[in-house]
C-alpha cells in the first residue's frame, strides 16, 4: 500500500505542476500558483517552486516570487542558475 500512495503522490505532483505551466501560458497566474501550490503539498521539487515563484512574478508578488526562487535555489545550491 505504501509504494502505491508514493506512485499516486508523484502521479498527483506531477498532474499539478503541469496544469501550472499551462496557467501559466494562459495568463491565469492565480491558478497556476494554485496548482504549483498543491504539486509543492504532494512533491516539494525546484520546478514546482519555481513555477510558482514566476506566477507570483506575473502577479507582481515580489516578496513570494523571491520566496519560492530562493527555496528553489537552496535545494541544489551546486548551480543556482540551473532553475
């Protein structure tokens, strides 16, 4: 049961990060902060952060947008341009 969940989870995470992306591209910034929001809840990864951290951008959500860059960057500090 436990490795059905972990594939369900990262089947869910992954669902969210890219209904994100298409937000996104469709200038629905709030949802596309929605669903990174909830990919984040099931997988935290550097993608979904900064999916997230470009939506608040667009938004004009300063502070969170640098939030979520610098969570990004601290999970692979190795290339902090690599996000």
């Amino acid at each position: 049961m436990g490795e059905e969940k972990t594939e369900i989870e990262e089947l869910l995470a992954t669902t969210y990060l890219n209904m994100a992306i298409c937000f996104f591209l469709t200038n629905e910034f709030s949802k596309s902060v929605d669903k990174a929001t909830l990919s984040i809840k099931y997988k935290k990864t550097i993608k979904a952060y900064y999916r997230r951290g470009k939506a608040h951008l667009a938004r004009n959500d300063f502070e969170l947008a640098i939030k979520d860059f610098t969570e990004a960057v601290k999970m692979d500090t190795s290339d902090p341009f690599d996000i």
